[in-house]
C-alpha cells in the first residue's frame, strides 16, 4: 500500500468528547502581541521547529551554536509562518535546566534572528516564566509556547497577561524526566478535554481572553502510542479553539497497522495531517520540515 491508497483508508468516526453539537468555524482569530493572526481551516499555521540545545530527541546539538541556530531559523522561516525556538529539552527522560542556563541559550538566538528579520512572528518554547519575559522584552517573541500549560510556574500566566503575547497551552501527563513510565487515564480523551475547559476557565480568571489562547493535546508528552491515536483519532470541533499538533518525527509514528505498511516515519507525518486536515478545526502544526510538512498533506 503506497501514501496515496494509505490516504483513503476510511477510519471510524472520530470521537467527540465534548458535550456540545457546535462545530468550529471556519477562521479563528488569534490575537498575538499586536498581531492578529488568522487560522483558517484547511489551512494550517506552520511554525519551524529550532531546538538550541544539545540534547532533543530529534535535532539535539546540531544548533546549539548561534550562528548555528540563527542560520537554521532564517532558513526555516524562508517556507514557515513562523518559528518556535526552544532552549530545554521535553524529550522523555530530560533533565531540567536552569533558567538562567535558558535564557543564556535562547535569548541571544531570538535576538539575532528580531534583527535579522525584523517582521519574523517568533515564539518561544518555555515553560518557566523568566525566560518568557525575557524573550518578550528583549526579542519582542509573539507568543509563548507552554508545555506546563500554567501548572509548573505559577507566574506565567501574569507573565503572558503582562507581555500581551499569544499563548499555547499544552496538556502534559507529568515531567519529561519521567512523563513516560508507564502513563495511565481512565478515557484520555475525555480527560485532556476537561483539562481544556479548566485552563480556558483559569485563563480568562487570570485577565487573559480566549482569542489569545491556542491548545494543544500534548502528542508523546506523557501518552502512550495508544493514548496518542485515541486524541489523533479524536473530534475536537467544540473545542471552541485553534489545536497545535506536535507530530514530527515522534516516536508514535508508524505504530498503526496502516501506517507500517508506510516507508517511514516522514510518511506516517504525512498521512496524519491528512487525517487531521479533514476534521474541519483550525490548526497549528509544529514542524521539523515545513516545506515536507506542506507538500506531504498536498498543501502545496
């Protein structure tokens, strides 16, 4: 079975795991420092991933020198919308590092990349919030990428109010140290929805409007291979919000019977955003490769 009969398998119909019939519309407006950013179904928003450390799962070391990093993010943002730079490894089995020891890594980076390319829409990937601040006082970053989803620094919410930056709040089943030894939920559907609602609920407690509020289901971050179908799988249209999905080169990928009769993992990547571009929410994807993501999901 090539990509292209892969793409037309049927698949049951995806679990819906809100209480709502409303569907989402068609664009969403997200509201990112003074930028409107709109998402538009069918079309999804790319950010460029550019991990400046030494040990991610994927690209760990290859940019963790400057001129390294701010070569690789130009070159990203040339077929990206935008670019999310991370300094601190979520990979499962990471350690924590300081935040001192971040910003050394990441705000130079964000810095040069703002005077390289001055209308770049930068993001940066960080859940502690001295870091955020810094990127977005010193490199005016557009948003904050949170894999703690506000749990594990009680001050970035204040941070993101205070910044005016977009926010994606992520559900993350426990820390990368040890967020993979064996995660259980008793249904993980319904259990990362009911996280979405208290967030958006504690969000908008803390001064912050649903329009700046991106979510994402946490792909691989704390899930088992299963636990990550089930959400794939999923309906999320009365989420009320755009969704970034996480996907590239994760480990999950190629597990399903289908997607074993695929090449690779790349192809695997392929046919989920397939997948997902049918299910009629607007979405951001996070990338390794924007330009594979575009031409593999027939965007192109």
């Amino acid at each position: 079975m090539d990509f292209c009969q892969a793409s037309k398998v049927r698949r049951r119909a995806p679990k819906k795991p809100f209480s709502s019939c409303m569907n989402s519309p068609a664009t969403m407006a997200w509201l990112c420092g003074k930028r409107v950013v709109t998402i538009r179904v069918g079309k999804p928003f790319l950010f460029g991933i550019l991990n400046v450390t030494p040990d991610s799962f994927s690209d760990g070391g290859q940019f963790f020198k400057k001129s390294d990093a701010v070569r690789q993010g130009i070159a990203l943002l040339e077929s990206a919308d935008g670019l999310d730079v991370g300094g601190e490894s979520t990979r499962p089995g990471a350690e924590e590092i300081s935040a001192k020891e971040e910003r050394a890594r990441v705000i130079p980076v964000l810095k040069e990349l703002r005077k390289e390319r001055p209308e770049a829409f930068l993001s940066v990937d960080t859940y502690k919030a001295e870091v955020a601040k810094a990127a977005a006082e010193e490199a005016g970053v557009e948003v904050i990428n949170d894999v703690g989803g506000g749990r594990w620094d009680p001050r970035m919410w204040e941070t993101v109010r205070m910044t005016g930056a977009g926010y994606i709040c992520m559900h993350a089943g426990g820390r990368p140290k040890d967020m993979q030894k064996d995660p259980k939920y008793s249904e993980v559907v319904r259990e990362v929805a009911a996280f979405f609602e208290e967030r958006i609920a504690g969000l908008a407690a803390a001064g912050l409007a649903a329009e700046k509020v991106v979510l994402d289901v946490g792909i691989g971050f704390g899930k088992t291979a299963e636990h990550n179908r089930a959400l794939l799988e999923a309906d999320w249209s009365g989420v009320g919000r755009p969704l970034m999905w996480g996907l590239s080169r994760k480990a999950f990928l190629g597990v399903t019977k289908v997607e074993r009769k695929l090449k690779d993992r790349e192809e695997a990547l392929d046919w989920w955003h397939r997948e997902l571009l049918g299910r009629g929410v607007p979405m951001v994807w996070r990338v390794h490769d924007p330009v594979r993501a575009r031409e593999g999901a027939g965007l192109c």
